[in-house]
C-alpha cells in the first residue's frame, strides 16, 4: 500500500468575524445568493467529539488522545443557537439538521431540540427537524428525542460484516448495536429513517447488496454516499471513490431500479425505487438513493448554509473559511443586526467547489486548507 501524508492543519483558526452591513438588510424570506440560491437548509453541529473514529472523517492519527477540541465556553449555548437558528428561519430555511461530531454526545440535546421545534417558517409551518448520528446513543434517546420534537433521523452505517464496520469505525463497535438503534427509532416514530452509507472502492463497495438486501421492504431509505475530499485529514484519493453510476449497475444487476423524480428542489439525493416485474416502482419494496457528491456536482441548486458548534457560518462543505456570529451574538446584537449579518454574508455568497472539483488543479480552490466535516457537520 502506498503511503499517505496527512497534513495537520487545525481550520477552524480561519475565519472573519461578522459585520453589519452600513444598509440593514432586512429579513423577507426571500434571500439570494450571487447564483440565485435561496437559503433553505440549515446543518448546525453542535459538537466537534464523536465516539468514532471513521477512517474518512476523524482518523485516529490525528484525532487522538491529544487532539485539541473545542472547550465547553467555546461552544454555543442552546439559546444562542437557537437565537441564530430563528434568524435563519426569517431568511427563508426551512429544514434544519442536528449533526457533528456525534451529535447524540452533546449532553441534553433533546432541549435544543425542543426549542427549535418552537420555530415557525416564514410561511408559519414548523420546520422539519431532524438528525444525522452513528447511532451509538440512539436506542437510549430514541423517545426522548421524538417527544422533544425531533421527527426523523438519518444513521449511518458503513456495512452489515461485522469485520468491516469495525474497522471502518476503528473503535470496534458492532453493526448489531447500531441496527438496535435503528430499531429504536423506528419504534418511536422517528422516521422515514435513512440510512447512509459511504462507498469506499476497496472496503465496502462488496457490502452494497448485502445491505440493499437488509433494507429493502421495511420502509428505511438506503442512501450510497460517493466518499468525498472533505477536510485536509482524510488522505482523499480518487481512485477509492466508488461513483455512483456504479452503484446503481451493480444494484440493479440483482434488484431491477427504476429512477424516481426528485422529492424537493435542492435535493442531494438522486432517487431510484425497486422496480416490480413490469418494470414499475414497487412502492413496498421502497427506495434507495445516491449522493453523487463527488462525480455529479448539485451546486446549482446547493441551499445549504452550515453553523459550527462555535458559531461560524460555511457557505459550503469544502469552505476554507468560515463567517464568526459569536462575536456579534455576544455583544448582544439584536435580533435585527443578527438577521441583517446573515443576509449580508449569504448575499455574497458564489461557492460552487464540486462544480469546479474537475477543472481544478488538486486543492486549488482551498490552498490544501479546508474545515473539517467532524467539525461542520454532514
Ligand atoms: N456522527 C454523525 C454520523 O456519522 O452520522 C454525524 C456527523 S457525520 C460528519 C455526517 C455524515 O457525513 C455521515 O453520514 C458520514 O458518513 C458522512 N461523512 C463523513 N466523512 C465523509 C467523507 N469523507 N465522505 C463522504 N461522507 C462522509
Ligand atoms: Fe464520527 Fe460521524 Fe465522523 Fe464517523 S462520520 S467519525 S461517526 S462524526
Ligand atoms: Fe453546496 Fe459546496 Fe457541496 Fe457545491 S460543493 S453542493 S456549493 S456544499
């Protein structure tokens, strides 16, 4: 095997405080970005620690026993994200996703929760709300987490071979724990459920049948996600991508798929349902999707802002920057100046690096430099 370098930058260093605009810009709703992207989607992570070690996410060389995370002052407050998380509503979000780190470990996050569930969307619906975890605490906080208000998860799990996913967690957890977790959700109504997988050629492209086989007919959402270039600790190599056109062959050489049209604009997830005899969606035999974030850009229709857990905002997965709120919602800036801070930063906005991913040289856009995903969140 080759060997790898992994370079040791710590990101979250990088990033310009927030300032208010000398026009207020007021919150309509209805704001743009410089291609036109709306802002609907809002990803906060709420803790930088995780109980994993996925060797693509937070690998054990680096992230270790002396690894420096964020102290508790550094991290926001439940109000003060829930503060924000309202100014983003204003602006027009409409969905928002708990993540990390592992978010399950930030320690009575079913108040968060409950919080956020009181936001009303512009147009006065409550927002959809839910969750992207391990699983690991899932069976434990399954009902808390639905009576708070949570209404879905999203758990990930790399594969069904027990010898897989402990090494691909490299912390030696079981698959049967996680499936309890599922089951967990499943029971206290958190769904529909999805499930991710991530595609690495070579270590789990042989667990994608296996796992569409668990899956199919019970109502959970098998997603392949193409493992992606996130962060500067990964050691990315594209020839471990499996892409997703690859993914759907191989399925449908065994379970026929048929394509689905896409549930939302915006979408990350390409949809392809199981197909009966005649060839048509089997609705009880369910879905399955695949995240082509690596082959197949989706910046066009990207309305996805992202808040790290000490209040900076990433205009995009692969930023090498991020925007500081903390500043402002610590001098007790009114609702008002937040909002107007939001819209000055999203009216910027013009990030598209998957579009760009091909025609740049390696780590052009970023320097070598970008924020990790354990650190901003899926
Ligand atoms: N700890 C939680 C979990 O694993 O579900 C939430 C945070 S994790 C960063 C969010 C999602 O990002 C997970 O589904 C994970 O598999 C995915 N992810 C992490 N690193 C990735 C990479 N390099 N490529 C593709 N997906 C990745
Ligand atoms: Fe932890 Fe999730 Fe990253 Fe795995 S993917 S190390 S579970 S944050
Ligand atoms: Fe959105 Fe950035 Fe991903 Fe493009 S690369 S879809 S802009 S997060």
């Amino acid at each position: 095997m080759s060997e790898r370098v992994i370079p040791l930058v710590d990101q979250r260093i990088a990033s310009r405080p927030a300032t208010l605009p000398s026009v207020p810009i007021a919150a309509t709703g209805l704001l743009g970005d410089q291609l036109g992207r709306p802002l609907r989607d809002l990803r906060i992570s709420v803790t930088d620690r995780c109980n994993f070690r996925c060797s693509y996410c937070m690998p054990k060389e680096v992230f270790d026993k002396d690894y420096p995370y964020l102290p508790h002052s550094a991290l926001l407050s439940f109000e003060e994200i829930t503060r924000l998380a309202r100014q983003f509503v204003a602006h027009g979000v409409q969905k928002i996703r708990l993540t990390g780190g592992e978010p399950l470990l930030r320690k009575n996050v079913e108040i968060l929760i409950e919080q956020l569930a009181a936001l009303r969307t512009v147009e006065g619906k409550p927002l959809d709300i839910t969750l992207t975890t391990n699983g690991s605490l899932l069976e434990r906080k399954a009902a808390l987490l639905k009576a708070a208000g949570l209404q879905r998860v999203t758990v990930s799990l790399d594969g069904l071979d027990d010898t897989v996913f402990r090494a691909m967690n490299d912390v030696d957890y079981p698959v049967a724990d996680v499936l309890r977790g599922i089951e967990a959700a499943q029971a206290a109504g958190l769904g529909p459920i999805k499930v991710n997988m991530v595609v690495k050629r070579g270590t789990n492209d042989h667990e994608i049948l296996p796992m569409a086989r668990h899956f199919k007919g019970t109502g959970i959402v098998l997603r392949f996600i193409e493992y992606m270039d996130v962060g500067a600790t990964n050691g990315w190599r594209m020839d471990e991508v499996m892409p997703s056109a690859d993914v759907v062959k191989h399925l449908h050489s065994e379970l026929p798929l048929v394509q689905l049209a896409p549930s939302a604009p915006g979408e990350t997830a390409e949809r392809w349902g199981y197909a009966d005899a005649h060839g048509q969606h089997d609705v009880a035999a369910g879905e399955i999707g695949v995240i082509s974030s690596v082959t197949q850009a989706f910046c066009r229709d990207c309305n996805r802002a992202r808040l790290s857990t000490e209040g900076k905002l990433y205009l995009c997965l692969f930023a090498n920057e991020g925007h500081d709120l903390k500043p402002l919602v610590r001098a007790n800036a009114t609702d008002e100046q937040l909002a107007s801070a939001i819209a000055a930063i999203w009216h910027r906005r013009s990030d598209r690096y998957s579009e760009l991913r091909a025609s740049l040289p390696p780590d052009a856009s970023t320097g070598g430099r970008r924020v990790e995903m354990s650190y901003i969140g899926g």
